[in-house]
C-alpha cells in the first residue's frame, strides 16, 4: 500500500494551495507528535489557521483537514483546536472538496487520492471513493454550492464558509 505523503509533494505546493484558504502549513519533525492532530501518528492536525504535518502525513488526510477548516462556519474556526466537529452533512462536503483540490496540488491528482483514499480505509456506501464521488455525492457537491465554496462547473472559489 503506497500512499502518498507530504514528503511526497513538490517543496512548498500545499503551502502554496492552501494559502489561497489564508491557511497556514506547518511541518513538525518526523518524530514529533503532531499539534492538533485528532488521530494522532501521523495524521495532519488544526489549530485556528494552522494546519500541522509531518514528512509521513498523507496528503489526503493534509486535505481533509484542510477541508474541515474551509468548510466549517467562522464561530468554529475561531475555536478551532483539533476537533474540527461538523455534522454528516460537511463531513460529506469536507471528503468531496478534498477530491476537487487534490487536481490543484502539483504532484498529486484526484485519481491519486481515489487510490489513497480506499488504501487508508474511507468507506463509502458504493465500496470506493471514485464511485462515491461519481454516483453518490450529488448532496456533497450541492452542500458546497450552496455555502459558495465551489461554482457548479466544481471548480474552487477560494473563500471560506462564511455562515
């Protein structure tokens, strides 16, 4: 199972995106645990604008919450240290925003993270991330229309949830 890591990426790329979200990258040591982080190990962490990775992190879960924190409402994000909470709905939104950015980082793509994605273990009604994204998140897309975080072409408007 190779999955794709922050390591992984070109030199500055996810700080390169995910500034366009005033969102700030930081990278901890290799062994150090992770601020923010949820899961623990290696899996990316939030606290207010500032997202926290380590060479190991696999970018999908950089993206997820990265994600979490566009798509979460201003009060939230205020708030924010490591739970980035959310109901079914957003989480939904947060998974399907993920897939657009991943074909706007440089050395990544969104047939990648489908790949990832099923490796590290999301499940989906329809057994895999691509058939999810293609036949089963009609209300995920609509979620993020609806909050202005994508136009109905699914392309990014590079702002953050306001309500």
């Amino acid at each position: 199972m190779n999955i794709i890591t922050c390591h992984d990426l070109p030199v500055g790329t996810l700080e390169k995106l995910l500034s366009r979200y005033q969102l700030q990258v930081i990278t901890v040591n290799q062994n150090e645990d992770i601020p923010g982080s949820f899961w623990g190990e290696t899996e990316a962490g939030l606290i207010g604008n500032k997202l926290y990775v380590q060479p190991a992190t696999p970018v999908h879960s950089a993206l997820h919450e990265a994600c979490h924190y566009v798509c979460m409402d201003n009060a939230r994000r205020q708030q924010l240290d490591t739970d980035a909470g959310g109901d079914y709905d957003e989480e939904n939104a947060v998974c399907y925003l993920q897939l657009i950015l991943s074909d706007y980082l440089d050395g990544y793509s969104q047939q990648q993270q489908f790949t990832d994605m099923d490796n590290w273990g999301y499940t989906f009604r329809l057994g895999s991330a691509q058939r999810w994204f293609t036949e089963d998140a009609e209300d995920a897309k609509q979620w993020l229309i609806d909050q202005k975080l994508i136009n109905e072409q699914q392309i990014p408007r590079w702002q953050l949830r306001k309500n």
